[in-house]
C-alpha cells in the first residue's frame, strides 16, 4: 500500500511542462552547440579510454554508474548537477 501512495505522490508532483520543455532545449541546442571538430575529438576520446581498461572493470564501473544516475535523476537532480559532482570528486592531475 505504501509503495501506491509513494508512487502516486511521486505523480503528482512530476511537473511534464517542466520535462518536456527540458527535452526540448536539451535537443534543440545539440545540433546548435556542436562542432565537427568536438564530435571526432569525443568519438576518438571514448574508445581510446575505454581500451585501456579491464573490460570486467569497465562494465562494472558503468552498471554502478547507471543504477547512481537512476536514483540522482529520481531524486530530481540533473546532467549537470551530476558532472559537477564529478568535478568535485575527481582529484585533478
């Protein structure tokens, strides 16, 4: 019973105009904001990184990171509430 009324409080105070216009600027200002050069030097980035790593560690690492976003994002957090996280706890070279 209380996992109803959790789920419906949850509801009620999901804002969708809040949502759908965040989905709106997220994809309206992609195509805006990238450049050809940003797009190979990232698609260059990832493989290269993701190569250099145990792939068991790998997988491991992006499971946590998922079920940690599914629960930030529930709690109404943001992409860039996140990486800012990440900027605090990653220690810089």
């Amino acid at each position: 019973m209380s996992v109803v009324i959790a789920k419906k409080n949850n509801m009620e105070n999901f804002n969708t105009h809040k949502w759908f216009k965040k989905q709106y600027l997220e994809e309206a200002n992609i195509e805006e904001i990238r450049s050809p050069q940003t797009d190979f030097t990232r698609s260059q980035l990832v493989p290269r990184m993701e190569g250099m790593v145990n792939k068991e560690t790998y997988k491991r690492f992006i499971d946590s990171l998922d079920n940690l976003l599914d629960d930030w994002y529930m709690e109404g957090f943001e992409k860039d509430d996140v990486i800012e996280f990440m900027r605090v706890i990653i220690p810089s070279n």
